[in-house]
C-alpha cells in the first residue's frame, strides 16, 4: 500500500510540474457544497480463526467481493491563491459489508460473521484548478465504519483506517459539479474471540479488510 500512496501523491507532482500559467482561478472552485455519490467498491479480507484445544489448529481465509453503495457528501474548498484550493469535507456511505466464517467440525469452532456499515470519511483533498471547469485533487481521509456480529462471540471494536484517492471535479457555470474518484481504503484488524457458550472462549478470530473503490458524485457549489 506505501507504494501506492506513493503514486498518488507522484500523480498530483507531475500534474504541477507540467501545468503552465494560464491556469483557472481557483475561485471558481471555491466555496461550500453538497453531493450524493455512488461507489462500486471491492472488499478483500485476509482472515484467520484459531481453536486453542487438544489438537490446536487454525483456519486462514483471503476472501474477496464486490458491492455498490450510494451516500452523501458535503464539504468547503478553499482557495490558497490563483491555482490552488484545500478542500476539507466528510462523506457518509450507506452500504453493507459482510465477512462470513463456517467452522470445521472441530471442537470450539462456529458459524460466526462479521458485519461493517455506516461508513464514514473525514478528508483533506489538495486541489488544483486545470481550467476553467476542471480541476484535480489528492485525497487523504480518517475513515470509520460500525462493526456488528453473529454467532457465540464477542463484539470487536469499530473500524477505523486512513483513505487515500486521486479525483478530478468539474464544475459548471450553474454551480452544478461532477466528482470522479478513485482509491482505496485500509483499516485496523478486526479482533474476536468465542463466547463460552457454543464456541470456546480460547478460539479467536481475525480480520483485516482492505477497500479498493470508484466514486461518482453529483451535487452542487453554493
């Protein structure tokens, strides 16, 4: 993911490095504003269970899906100059995201699932104007999303992980934009153990989801 995070912020360098002078003023993009999106996103998890019994044993499973959600966003862009803009907001994110595990016939093993919704992104997006309608932005967010659970074990804690993305925005005379987005998302691991009831209480069970994602969104500048 460092490698990564190094093109992004190698994208916007280059983009600086060969943009003349006869760019935008950033004032066209400034000001508040108010967005839905849509997101197609694809889920990877690396995920392990272990049993601590008589015969100790541990499962690892790399899944992967893909899922599309829609939310909100709002924000303000502030001009730093003639070119460029820092762009503070928060976007909210509807979707679901399940992480499922069947267990063996083992002893102390289970059906147990993972459950993460109610996304939420604080970002920072340096910005750059490229005409008079266009402009270009790095992305850096803290990023939340709730974590419920089926099945004979306990709750971990909530999700939280940094975002990274590169996107353009394009905005009309009429104050309507169009936002296009891409990158991705990594979180803390997910940590749980059993119950005691049905699953032994020494059986544990991890996770760690990575978010890769494109993003549309329409919405308006004040």
């Amino acid at each position: 993911m460092n490698k990564l995070k190094t093109m992004l912020c190698a994208v916007c360098t280059l983009v600086l490095a060969n943009t003349g002078t006869t760019l935008a003023d950033s004032g066209n993009f400034a000001g508040p504003y108010l967005g839905i999106s849509g997101l197609a996103a694809g889920i990877a998890v690396d995920g392990k269970s272990r049993a601590v019994t008589d015969a100790d044993s541990t499962d690892t499973v790399t899944a992967g899906k893909a899922t599309f959600a829609t939310g909100v966003e709002a924000g303000y862009a502030l001009p730093l100059g003639d070119m460029f803009l820092i762009d503070i907001g928060a976007s909210y994110l509807a979707g679901e995201a399940k992480i499922a595990h069947e267990g063996d016939d083992g002893p102390g093993r289970g059906n147990v699932s993972f459950k993460a919704d109610d996304f939420v992104t604080f970002y920072i997006a340096p910005t750059m104007s490229l005409s008079d309608t266009s402009s270009l932005y790095v992305k850096m967010g803290l990023s939340e999303a709730d974590i419920g659970v089926s099945g004979d074990i306990t709750t971990p804690s909530d999700l939280r992980g940094e975002t990274w993305a590169v996107g353009t925005r394009t905005v009309l005379d009429s104050g309507v934009f169009i936002r296009t987005e891409a990158g991705y998302t990594e979180y803390n691991g997910i940590s749980a153990h059993g119950g005691g009831n049905t699953i032994l209480a020494t059986t544990s069970y991890a996770a760690e989801p990575v978010i890769a994602y494109g993003k549309v969104s329409f919405g308006f500048r004040f």
